[in-house]
C-alpha cells in the first residue's frame, strides 16, 4: 500500500471515532510519529495507553478505547501522541507526565482547539483544562462532566440494534421491549397491549432503565 493510499484508508476509519474535522490532521500525527493505533474494547481503569515497545509490533503503540464519544476519544488520542513525540525527543529520560510531556500536548492540541471540532461547551473547559492538563482527562471532574454529556448523546448507544433483548424502550412516546433480532428486523412488542411489530436494527430509540 502507497503512503498515499494508506492515509485515504486512516482516514475513512478515523472518521467513525473523532470529529470530521480533525481526521485529516490526525492522519497527518500518525505519519510524523509512526506509530500503530489500536481501538480497544472498553477498559474500566483507563481511556487510552501509550507502548514505547510493544511485543507485537516494531513501531511504538497507541490504544483507546472504542466506547469512548468523539471528543473524549480526540482529547485521549492526542494526549497518547503527545507521549509519543515526547518518546521519541527524549526516550524514556523524562518523567511520563512532566514538563516535556505537558509541553508536546499543548503544542499538538492547538490546532484543534477551535469550534470546528469541539462544541463550544467542551472547548471552554478543554481550554482551561489545557493550561496546566493533568495525567489523565477523567482526573479533570469538569472535563469529564462535559465529555460525559456527549455519552448520552451519542448516537450509536440509542440503536435498538445495540439494546439487549428483554430491554425496554420509548419510540414515539410508545414503550415497546426488545423480543429479538428475526432476519434483518427486530421483533418487538407493545407493552401496553402485547402486540408485535417489528423495527429496523438502526431506530434510535430512547433507553428506559428500570
Ligand atoms: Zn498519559
């Protein structure tokens, strides 16, 4: 595969974990500092690590976590290249979150520090977050609060698809509960009444906890 080529490919599957808007400069962050992306299942202890050498691989390794929303995931990855870059200025002579560390993050969040990438509610306290940013984003209660609103949002986790069966559901006001997936619809039922129907796998509906 060409440089070229292989850029086109980073970018078409970065674009399903952070913001349109900053694909093209990732893409341009992964080449500057070699290293090998890995989108991992949810991890309760941590959102992202950073391998100097890993096992597997001859190039230096970064891993998050696939669960995360678009800018949690974007503030994750940028804080693991900024590890990278700092490995590879000083290997492995500086502390992991000291002054070089802190240094690179600042330099390589400036240029997604804008509304064309954050919503302006995270931009605010990212930016403050940024003055002096700490060993972890989810450290920041603020940060986190704000990322945590856009979970809740997040698309993908309101897709009947994702639900699991027995769970139950509001769809235009009307409480269904998931039976289970027939062919390429998904079998329901009307709680009020008993009545079957059948939904695509991709309705958004809104999860009911109860
Ligand atoms: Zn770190």
């Amino acid at each position: 595969m060409t440089k070229e080529e292989l850029f086109e490919k980073n970018k078409i599957v970065l674009k399903k974990y952070i913001p349109e808007n900053a694909v093209e400069e990732v893409c341009r962050l992964i080449f500057e500092y070699d290293f090998k992306l890995i989108v991992k299942k949810e991890r309760k202890s941590k959102w992202g690590d950073f391998h100097a050498h890993p096992e597997k691989y001859n190039c230096p390794v970064i891993t998050i976590n696939k669960n995360l929303n678009p800018y949690a995931f974007l503030i994750t990855l940028i804080h693991e290249i900024a590890h990278c870059k700092t490995y590879r200025e000083f290997g492995n002579k500086v502390n992991a979150h000291g002054s070089e560390w802190k240094k690179n993050f600042q330099l390589l969040m400036h240029n997604f520090l804008n509304t064309e990438i954050f919503p302006i509610d995270v931009l605010f306290v990212l930016r403050k977050h940024m003055q002096n940013p700490s060993a972890s984003a989810n450290a920041d209660i603020k940060l986190y609060k704000v990322l945590l609103h856009y979970d809740e949002w997040s698309l993908e986790k309101n897709l009947l698809e994702y639900l699991n069966d027995g769970d139950k559901f509001q769809y235009d006001g009307i409480v269904y509960q998931k039976i289970i997936k027939r062919r390429k619809k998904i079998e329901c039922i009307q709680v009020s009444t008993g009545k079957k129907y059948l939904f695509s796998p991709v309705t958004e509906v809104e999860v009911l906890i109860d």
